[in-house]
C-alpha cells in the first residue's frame, strides 16, 4: 500500500452494485489508491456468486441479492446515506433508479453504462429508437434538467464510454501542436468543438482491436470474452447506433433519426452485432469491427456539434469498430446463428489468457489534413498481470478508469449528473495512465478507400473517403 499513490481521501461507505469481472477488478485499485478507505466500508451486492473468495479474503461483506424495481430501495437503504458512494458495475438494474435514489441518501454514483431494468434492451414492444442509447442518454439529460443541483453523478466512465472522451480532447491538441497552431487549451465545450472544427476532423472512431487468447479453445454453446459475457450480449443486440456527421452526405437506407431529443445520433434497423465497419490501429493496421451502440457514439458527437441557432454547422461522425478477441468473434457468430438467443455456457477470460496479447483501445480522429491519428493504449495481458491482479488487459483499461471517474467524482462532489465529456480529461488521465501501457499517436494514410474495388465492384463515394458509406462493410 505504502507504494501506491493515494489520489484522494475518502471518509465514506463504498458500495459495489455488481461484482463481476469490471468489479473484482477494480477493488484492488480502489484499496490502493483511495485514501482512508477500509474494507470496513465496502459492502457489495451481487446477483451471484462470482468473487466471493476475494471479497471474503479481504473481510469486505460480501451480499448476493438480485436488484430490482420491486426490491431496490429496501436492500439498499441500510447501506447508503450521505457522503457514501455508489459503483454500478451490474447489469439489469437501472441506473436512472439508481440515481434518483442516491441523491435522495445524498451518495455519489457513477457506472459504465446507462443501464435499464431487465429486458429494456431487448423489450419488443418499444421501437429501436426507445430502447436504444439515445433514448436511455435523453432520459439521463431529462433528469439533470429536473435536478441541476445535485450529488456528483458520474454517467458511463468505463474504458468507453469514459476514459476515450478523455483520449479524444489529447488527441486533438496533439493534432494542434503538430499543426503548429498556436493555440490556448479550450476551457468550454464550445472551445472544444471550434477546435476540432477548426482542425477538419470529420470522424472519430473508437477503434479496438483485441488480441489476447486462450490456451483452451471456444467451446460449442459457449459465449468466451475478455470482459462481461452479459454486458457485451447486451449491447450487441440494440440497434446499431452512431453520431451523424454534418459531412455525410449518403443517409444510409435502413438508417432512421431519432423524432426526439437532441439530434445528434441515428441508428441502423439491425444490431450492432450484426454491423461491421472499417477502421485503422497502430498495430492491428486496417481491420473491421462491429459497430457495437456505445454512449460516447452519441455524446461525443453531440459535445463537439458547432452550432449557429439551430442549424448544425459542424459535427463529426462517431462510432465504436471493435474486433474483440478472436474467441468473442466466433461466440458472436455463433450467437447471431441463434437468432441472438445466448449460448448455454459463457466463460470470461483470465488466468488461461497466453501470453503476447494487447488490446489496443484507441480514437482514430481522420478527414483532416494529415488524413488520420490514432491515440491510445496498447496494453498488453502480461504487463497488466504486472500492473493489478485480477485483470486482463481489456479489464484493466476499463477498471482504471473508473478509477479515475471515482477520484474526480469524491473531489468534485456537488456536480449533479455528468458525461465524461464534461469532466477534466487531466485529471482523469492523471490518474489512469500509470495502468494503460504504451499510450502511443500514430498518423496513417490509410483511409477506407484503399485497395478498395480490386476484386469486386462496389458503390463507393470517391469524393470523400470519409463518409459512413465508405466506412461501413456491406
């Protein structure tokens, strides 16, 4: 302990809603670098079993209950008061409830995903538009208009969403400096989005590629992934979800605008599972990824919208291409052959990950005049073994930056309702960097049109090899 930074001092009680693999992940570097914080004050409460053994080894309480609508309050209430903090880190239990029911005790909270109740996602009687991102992002901005004063809570600060909001705004002073711009760091969101203007960035893609592996294979009927099995299923069945740009030009045919909110996202009438787009990496060089719906598709796009009145001038086009690991893609295909009905089995990956994987987790900012940049972390499975236990390296990119969210949250208490977008992308990556590897900018000129049309005709728009069209695999 003695050799670990304590970011912050925290006198209150810490709950973990959720224990998974996120969860016994992050406890070890909230033990290490929040001050003060004893196993005493932990309480976590699960839907299972998973991580007991570590819980219990470290004396911290240890409750398996399934959280729902019904039952929500009474469970919790004994455990949550002023000044304590709230980490959602579950799946099927809403974050909205969740919110409204640590301001009323007076808690921090924060999560990595905006969350519904069981079966919200996949609920056939609402359209794609009400049970996608989009629509859990509007109610979540609903409620800080109802409430601006509030306990800090911190909305969707995982690996991403969270700590690539953060990665975009170095990125693009990065691009700034190379340009020679002189220019003051912006202080406002307005700031922000004139700068990335300014530098013509057109797309930003949160491009992963996952490549640590197993020494036992996939097995038939099982899903395998480096981080949550459930959370992942989950996502991958809502709608396909991404931020429009003001330079796209070819709306896609099976593509629909939401008719609520703020405008800043579409969505595709197929899940994101079944939705594959081009992208680039350092090391992983071009590759396709699913267009996973993730929050920050939608509020990065909409942090950095240049308005004029209600006539958008400029925004970019923002979406998630992951390649995850190879056994997650196989359990992906498998499970689209199921008609999106999940395996019997589901196994997440751990101490059987060989060595010599990374995942390389990063926003490519492209359609500037250097063409495209990539920034981000290259961790590898060994290095993060070093760096924390109970971790891969995907894991740790997440749990890290919960960690960081905590540290910002405990020191900006009185913040209500908050998007990585708003908070100090410093402070944040302050405190995550030390846990992420090589952190590395690289400049490509690939783009999507590259050796494109060798083989087989495609309908392509040269004119810009940013737009969607191009992006996306059909």
């Amino acid at each position: 302990m003695a050799n670990h930074t304590a970011h912050v001092d925290f006198p209150g009680r810490l709950i973990f809603i959720g224990f998974g693999s996120i969860g016994q992940g992050v406890l070890p570097l909230v033990l290490r670098h929040i001050g003060g914080l004893t196993a005493a004050r932990i309480t976590i409460v699960t839907a299972d079993d998973s991580g007991r053994a570590q819980a219990e080894a470290a004396g911290i309480t240890f409750i398996k209950q399934a959280l729902n609508r019904e039952n929500f309050r009474l469970v919790l209430e004994p455990m949550i008061g002023r000044g304590d903090f709230v980490l959602n880190l579950s799946v099927d239990v809403s974050s909205l409830a969740l919110i409204r029911f640590c301001w009323e005790r007076g808690a921090l909270y924060l999560d990595t995903c905006l969350e519904p109740w069981a079966g919200g996602y996949t609920d056939p009687s609402l359209s794609p538009s009400r049970r996608s991102n989009y629509a859990l992002r509007e109610e979540a901005l609903a409620l800080r208009r109802e409430r601006p004063q509030a306990p800090t809570a911190v909305l969707t600060h995982g690996a991403n969403p969270g700590l690539v909001s953060h990665l975009v705004k170095q990125a693009l002073l990065n691009l700034a400096a190379d340009a020679g711009m002189a220019i003051s760091e912006p202080a406002s969101r307005e700031q922000w989005a004139a700068l990335a203007q300014q530098l013509g960035v057109k797309v930003v893609h949160v491009a992963e590629r996952d490549t640590q592996a197993p020494n036992i294979p996939k097995r038939t009927d099982e899903f395998v992934n480096t981080w949550s099995v459930d959370g992942f299923i989950s996502e991958g069945c809502q709608p396909a979800e991404l931020g429009w740009g003001s330079h796209e030009r070819n709306f896609p045919r099976d593509g629909r605008r939401h008719d609520f909110g703020g405008g800043a996202a579409i969505y595709l009438m197929q899940p994101g599972a079944a939705t594959r787009v081009r992208t680039w990496a350092p090391k992983a060089g071009p590759f396709h990824g699913f267009l996973i719906t993730h929050g920050e598709a939608i509020s990065i796009a909409d942090y950095f919208t240049v308005r004029d009145g209600d006539r958008v001038d400029y925004r970019p086009t923002v979406h998630y291409s992951y390649h995850p690991c190879d056994s997650a893609v196989v359990s992906v295909h498998e499970f689209a052959g199921r008609n999106w009905r999940q395996q019997s089995h589901k196994r997440i990956l751990l101490d059987e990950i060989v060595s010599g994987g990374i995942d390389e987790l990063g926003v490519l900012l492209a359609g500037h005049r250097r063409n495209a940049y990539w920034y981000g972390s290259q961790l590898s499975i060994d290095e993060a073994r070093r760096l924390a236990p109970h971790n891969s390296a995907t894991s740790l990119q997440v749990c890290v930056s919960v960690l960081g969210g905590m540290v910002w949250a405990i020191e900006n208490p009185g913040r209500g309702l908050v998007e990585p977008d708003e908070m100090d992308f410093r402070r944040v990556l302050d405190v995550c960097m030390p846990y992420l590897g090589p952190v590395v900018g690289e400049y490509s000129d690939w783009n999507p049109l590259h050796d494109r049309g060798r083989l087989f005709p495609e309908d392509l728009d040269e004119s810009d090899p940013w737009q969607f069209k191009n992006v996306r695999v059909v």
